[in-house]
C-alpha cells in the first residue's frame, strides 16, 4: 500500500489586475448587486455550516466548502474568488473546461462531481483536482490511463478519487453510484492505480428518503473502507437540503450550489 501525498495547499485567491480593474483588486463588472448577492448568501451557508459543525463538536475538523457553479457564468466563479471561495464544483466537462480555462489566474481547485462517461476522462484531467463520481471500473481505468499521459505531459499531481455510493434502494436508478457491496473492489483498483488517489466516499441522499438514514450509511461504508485504506477518509456528501444532516455524519466535503448561486439561469 503507498503512502498517500500530501494535499497542495490552497492557495490565497489574489484576483489579477486588468485594464479597468480597481486598486483594491475587483473590476467594475465584478462589482454591483450580484457580489453583495452571493456575498450574502455565502455568509449565511458558513453561518449554517459553523453551526452545524458546533453541534457536531467537530470545530477541529470543519468540512471543506465546494461551491457548485453549475449552469453560472464565469463571471460569478470570479466573484465568488473574490469572497474567499477556493473550491469549485461542475457536473458537466464541457463546461467546467472553458471555465476553468478562462480562469486559471485565480488558482481554484476544480472537482467534477458529475456523471463522468470514460471518453470524458482526457479532458477532466487536465483541469480537475478531484474527481468525486468514480462509480465504476471502466471510469477508473480511463482516468489512469488519462493521468499517466497528462503527468507525462505536464507533471500534475495524483487525482484525488472519490467512489460514488448508491444509497438508493433501487441502487444506481437515479442519482448514479456504484452498490456498497461493490466498493472494496473499486477502491482496490482506485489505490493500485498509478496517478490516482483513493481519497473515499461520495453520495447523494436519495430522493424522497431521509437523509439522516442515508448519510449514517454512508459513515459506515467509509468506516469499513477505512478499515482497509486508512488515508481514504474523505465523506463527500451534503448539499443546500440536508447539509447540517451531512456533518452530522462525517462529511469532510460539502457540495453547495443553489443556495449560495441562487436559482440555474435559462438555458439559451
């Protein structure tokens, strides 16, 4: 079993100065009702997570905050950098690549937490620190395969890898995920796979079900894979509906998007 590395540090979010841009480090476009927006509901998700975390008595282990801009404009990713936000989510490749291309100034840490097809594995690579949906073999072979090119490349560090759980009754019917009983497998293969990082759990809570119920599951399955990979103790679950549950529970990853973004534009 290797030894896990170490996680890179977070950098500090310093907005790059461009023409139009003021003294104190934001432009006029980033200025306005939008930032006092998200500024406002940002403060009131860390006053909902501070909480949580005191009534969980886990203030020496706070979980880390991965603010989902899926369907938002990149403009908003740059506003929330300039609150403070270090962490991004995306579901969709396409998208997380422009944006994360058009700004790869700010030094964010990108996680794909969507449905990720094999084909997509290429692309996610070269942007993604971690992958939170590895939901099956075919997905873990591709991103081996796709990260031993992109360190050849470009020296990147190991993917973060997250083995997505189903919780549903009906596993995998709605929300994706592998079955528990198919975990210890995945994550064998995730460990012995060189530029990958087994870095633990992920999962939604079903619809319709508790979520308590489901994120007590969940601690135990991480538990047991812990058992057997004791670096591989991250929880990546909670969102907007059942954060507080989340932390109950474990979570050491949240992934918060509408309550913080506010409603997805329309599609044009």
């Amino acid at each position: 079993m290797t030894e896990p590395a170490q996680r890179p540090e977070v950098h500090a979010v310093q907005p790059v100065t461009a023409p139009g841009e003021s003294h104190e480090g934001r432009t006029d476009a980033l200025e306005g009702p939008r930032l006092a927006q998200l500024e406002a509901n940002l403060a009131a998700v860390r006053r909902r997570i501070d909480a949580a975390v005191a009534a969980a008595g886990r203030q020496a282990a706070p979980p880390r905050l991965i603010v989902v801009t899926k369907f938002h404009p990149a403009l908003d990713v740059r506003r929330l950098a300039s609150l403070g936000v270090t962490d991004v989510g995306e579901n969709r490749d396409q998208e997380a690549a422009d944006k994360a291309a058009q700004l790869q100034d700010l030094g964010l840490s990108w996680h794909f937490i969507g449905q990720l097809q094999s084909k997509k594995a290429k692309s996610v690579v070269k942007y993604a620190a971690a992958v939170h949906s590895v939901d099956r073999e075919a997905v873990a072979s591709a991103l081996a395969k796709a990260m031993a090119v992109e360190a050849d490349r470009a020296g990147r560090p190991p993917l973060d890898c997250f083995i997505q759980v189903s919780l549903a009754e009906d596993e995998g019917a709605h929300r994706g995920g592998a079955a528990p009983g198919e975990v210890p497998a995945l994550a064998e293969q995730v460990a012995g796979a060189g530029g990958l990082r087994l870095a633990g759990v992920m999962a939604v809570a079903p619809l319709g079900a508790d979520p308590a119920a489901a994120f007590e599951k969940l601690a135990d399955i991480s538990g047991r894979l812990a058992e057997q990979f004791p670096f591989a103790t991250g929880i990546s679950a909670g969102m907007s509906q059942d954060l507080e549950e989340a932390v109950r529970f474990g979570a050491t990853h949240l992934r918060i998007g509408s309550d913080i973004l506010g409603p997805r534009p329309a599609l044009r």
